[in-house]
C-alpha cells in the first residue's frame, strides 16, 4: 500500500481493507439467442478488492477508464482476475479506480465463475484514508458508512459505476 502512503496495516486498517470476505458461485446456462441477453450489466464492485476465478468460457469484459471501449478478458488456465472495488477507489481517493465490467450471455456453453468478495464491514465508515490526504490533498469522496453504500447499490439495477457518485462530496 506504499502508493497510498500507507506505512503499516494495522488489525484496524485491516478490518476496513477486508473487514468481511465473501464467495459466490456463478453459473450463466447456455443461452440460445446470446444477443437478446446479458450475462450481467454493467457495473462496478463494491469490494475493496474481487478476487475472480473464471472458466474456460469467457465473457468477462472490462471498460477501459481512457478510451471507455469494452475489452474481453480472455481466460487463462490457472490464472485469477484481480478487480479493484469501489471501496478502494474512495479509500485511495481516487488514486485506484474501480472497473466497470460487464459479462456477456453466451449461445454454447455454460460458464462458471468465482468471485471472491473483500470488503469493508457494514458497521465500517469508509472515505479517503487519512495517510492519502495527510500532506493536503483535497477530499474527493465524503466519510460514509459502507452499510449506506451497500444498500445503495443494491436497491437498484445495475447501472455502471454510478454509485460512487453517491460517496463524492
């Protein structure tokens, strides 16, 4: 966490970085008209940090934060994707960016996918570290319970990465 001016990470930093830990199992069947579908919309992560293992399949696509074109993540054998979340972005104060992805149905086979959530408890109030704006950088994103966070995210439907407009000040 050297980027973040972070030093040390405490048993206190610790529970905020990865307070909570979370797995799903995602199975997308085969579907038989793949562009009348979306495996998943887009979005961003809450976590701090997923933790992705993918099948063979493919169909995880990434936007890329300059150009806002949509790249393929080609699966690797043995590999993991590492997604930022957005609780790292307002934690770094925007010095790492959360990804939007999104994942594609698709017309032969089914997919499977693990992603491992890391995240902040819901009794855990997040904003810019204090070791990131320790030397005067302004604020970008507001102190916030990542309860509040949470249940903004999923009171509505996917919808990229609008949600982190909800922590900016």
């Amino acid at each position: 966490m050297g980027g973040l001016n972070v030093k040390e990470i405490d048993k206190e930093k610790e529970e905020l970085l990865m307070g909570l830990k979370r797995i799903n199992f995602n199975y997308y069947p085969k579907c038989p008209n793949p562009e009348l579908s979306i495996g998943v919309g887009r979005h961003s992560d809450i976590s701090t940090i997923t933790v992705l293992l993918q099948d063979d399949i493919g169909g995880l696509y990434v936007k890329k934060h300059e150009t806002n074109i949509w790249i393929h993540i080609p699966p690797v054998n043995g590999a993991l994707v590492i997604n930022i979340g957005d609780a790292l972005q307002i934690m770094s104060n925007d010095k790492y960016k959360s990804v939007e992805h999104c994942v594609i149905a698709n017309g032969s086979n089914n997919r499977i996918s693990v992603p491992i959530f890391l995240h902040p408890k819901a009794t855990s109030v997040i904003g810019p570290l204090k070791e990131v704006i320790e030397n005067g950088e302004k604020p970008i994103y507001k102190q916030i319970l990542y309860a509040d966070y949470t249940n903004i995210f999923f009171s509505k439907g996917h919808d990229g990465k609008d949600t982190i407009e909800f922590a900016k000040i």
